[in-house]
C-alpha cells in the first residue's frame, strides 16, 4: 500500500541536513524516510532529479549519490 510521494521541498532539505553542499548515499535517505516506502521513495527522488533539483551521480562503489542542483538550493532557500 503506497502512502504518500514526498515533497520536493522535504527531499532538498533531509539532502543538506544528511550532506549539506556535498553529496548523500541514497541508502541514508532510505532511512530517513522509513516510513515511506521503497517505490514511493525512489519515485520521489527521481521526480526531483527530472525537475533538475538534484544531481544523481553514481560512485565507483556502484552506490547512487545525491547532491542539490543551482535550481535546488535557490529552492531549499525558500521559507516554506
């Protein structure tokens, strides 16, 4: 049962919280967002990676890393 996709506006901030201007292991967003599921998850992440919020790079671990985009950050600055 799928809950709820998540904000861009929670994403962009648990990435600055868990990274700040560097980029964050996407397992450390997975239990961030416990509650959420897996695919709700992974759907959000990469709704935010199509509008240009975030950067999705993978290491040479094979792991997948986030990090806020220029767009991101003027976005993250923003008072919600």
């Amino acid at each position: 049962m799928r809950k709820r996709l998540l904000g861009d506006e929670e994403i962009l901030a648990a990435v600055v919280e868990l990274a700040d201007d560097g980029f964050c292991e996407r397992g450390q967003l997975v239990l961030r967002f416990r509650q959420t599921g897996e695919r709700d998850l992974r759907r959000s992440l990469g709704r935010a990676v199509r509008r240009g919020l975030l950067l999705q790079r993978r290491g040479p671990d094979g792991r997948t890393y986030f990090a806020l985009s220029s767009e991101g950050w003027e976005l993250a600055r923003q008072p919600f």
